[in-house]
C-alpha cells in the first residue's frame, strides 16, 4: 500500500471537509445551546457525514459503471470541481458561502435537525467530498484500500468533532487572521490535488 496514497486521500479529504473552516460556523449554529446540546449535535451531524461518505466509498464506482461514466471522466469533472472549492478557499469565497448558508437554515429549520442539514449535508458531507471520496476510492480496488479509506474518513470526522467540542475555545485563538491564512494555505494545497486528479484523467483518457 503506497503511503503516498495514505498521505494524499488523508490531506484531500481533510482539506475538502475542512474541520478547523467549519468550527466557527458550528458555534454559530449552536448559539445558545449548551454543552450537552452541543456535543449530541457534533456527535449526530459527524456520524452522518461518515456515513454518507463510506458509502459513496464503497459503491461510488460500481454506480459510475452502472450510469455508464469513467472513472478517468469523473477524475477530470472531480478534478475541477474540487479546484473551484480550491479558488474559493484562497479568494475567501468559501466561507462566506458556508456561513451564508447556516444563516439561512438557523431562521427556517428546527434547531434538532442542525446536524443534518446543513452540518452533515452540505458542509461536510458535500459534493466536493462525495467527489474527493470516489475520485480516492477509485484509486485502490483492494480491501485494503477500501478498508483504509474507511479508517481515514473516520479519523477525520473524528477530528471534526473534536474540534466542534473545542471550537469555543479554539476559534478566539485562530482570530480572523489565522482563519484566512489557515484557509488560504490549504486552498493552495487543495488547487494542486484537483490540477492532479485532472492530469490523471486527461492522461487516462488519451492512452486508451
């Protein structure tokens, strides 16, 4: 097992999911809640984000091959969509676009279903990580890779709720400066990822 690969589907999907992004907007979410409240929403919107992605690393690339997509096509439209989340973490567009979307569902949904959406669905478990998920599952056929997978989509939602237990703390630490450095830094990093994932499509597709 390549640790390159390990390095690379970790740094991806961490980047993609973006815990530390993520710990401001879950405050915002959670005003008013206290500390049990807070850990139960953590807990559920982590657990299904998790869930969500696992099973689009299992069945991802059996349901392209049932709509007739291939894997180097969805490498190049992965590929792009993940460098657009990339442009907009370095332009600061990003979050702006996160937090515009908590506003909205704090005046419309029950605070109970703050978890699922929009926490779980779409700032976690969104369409750059469903993406980022099969693009790296596809990457690795063995039970091995997809055993590891599975453990590094765990790992990092476990990260993200630790971070949300500790985001109170934590985010006047960071301050708006360490925030948009913090973002821009892995913006960069996420742009070369995605420009990759489209060179090997692109490369993919004019060998075959």
């Amino acid at each position: 097992m390549p640790f390159d690969w390990l390095i690379n589907a970790f740094t991806t999907l961490f980047v993609i999911i973006d815990p530390l992004g993520l710990a401001a907007i879950f405050l915002v979410l959670t005003e008013g809640m206290n500390a049990s409240e807070r850990r139960s929403v953590a807990l559920r919107s982590c657990v299904i984000a998790s869930v969500i992605l696992i099973v689009f690393a299992l069945v991802g690339t059996p349901l392209l091959d049932a709509l007739g997509i291939t894997l180097p096509a969805f490498r190049i439209a992965g590929g792009l969509l993940l460098f657009w989340t990339a442009f907009e973490m370095v332009f600061e567009k990003r979050q702006q676009r996160k937090t515009a979307t908590a506003e909205k569902t704090i005046t419309k949904d029950d605070v109970k279903n703050i978890a699922v959406f929009p926490l779980a669905i779409p700032l976690m478990a969104g369409p750059g990580a469903i993406s980022a998920t099969v693009l790296v599952a596809s990457e690795r056929t063995e039970l091995l890779g997809y055993g590891l997978l599975i453990g590094i989509i765990i790992l990092i939602l476990f990260i993200a709720y630790l971070i949300f237990l500790t985001a109170e703390k934590v985010d006047p630490l960071l301050g708006d400066t360490g925030r948009t450095l913090l973002s821009r830094l892995l913006g960069v990093l996420l742009a070369a990822l995605s420009v990759q994932f489209v060179a090997d499509g692109v490369l993919a597709i004019t060998a075959s």
